[in-house]
C-alpha cells in the first residue's frame, strides 16, 4: 500500500488502484476492502518519510515499519509494546 501511495501521492487513488488489481492478494472483493480499511488508517499515522521508506524497505523493515504504524494506530498495542520491550530491553546484556 504504501508503495501505490508514493506512486499516486493519494489515498484516495491508492484504494483504488488497490482494490482494482488486487494488490492485497485477498480471495474475495470484500476481503480485499476489508484488509485496506484496516491497513490504510494505520499507514496514515506514519510520517512523509517513514511511509517512503516502506514503499522502498526490505521485507523484514516492512514489518518493523508496520508494526510500528500498527503501535501508532492502537493504544493497546503501543503500551503492551512499551511494557514487554522495556522488560526485556532492561534485562538484555549491554554490549561494549
């Protein structure tokens, strides 16, 4: 999605150019509506550079830029995120 949107530079004629081919590889047409509603809100919390990075990103920078648009969308998420990682951060040995 977030490569559409570089290309377009809008949401709107991103979501369709999305739902038009099927770039989200989903079965059916409401699932594929479905998925963007929920990805398209989460994307648009990340900056104008973050968003570009994604559209350029490996596959495991993908998924650390969508985690983090997904912590930015959902509170529940950022503060269980907040506590498991500082819990785990803390315990982890400091290279030197």
């Amino acid at each position: 999605m977030a490569e559409t949107f570089v290309q377009t530079g809008s949401w709107d004629l991103a979501k369709a150019k999305i739902l038009a081919t099927n770039a989200l590889q989903c079965r059916s047409a409401s699932s594929a509506l479905r998925l963007e509603r929920e990805l398209r809100p989460r994307l648009k919390t990340l900056t104008h550079d973050q968003i570009h990075f994604a559209a350029a990103a490996t596959t495991d920078d993908r998924t650390a830029i969508a985690w983090l648009a997904a912590c930015k969308r959902t509170r529940f998420l950022f503060d269980f995120a907040v506590e498991s990682l500082r819990e785990k951060l803390a315990a982890t040995p400091k290279l030197t």
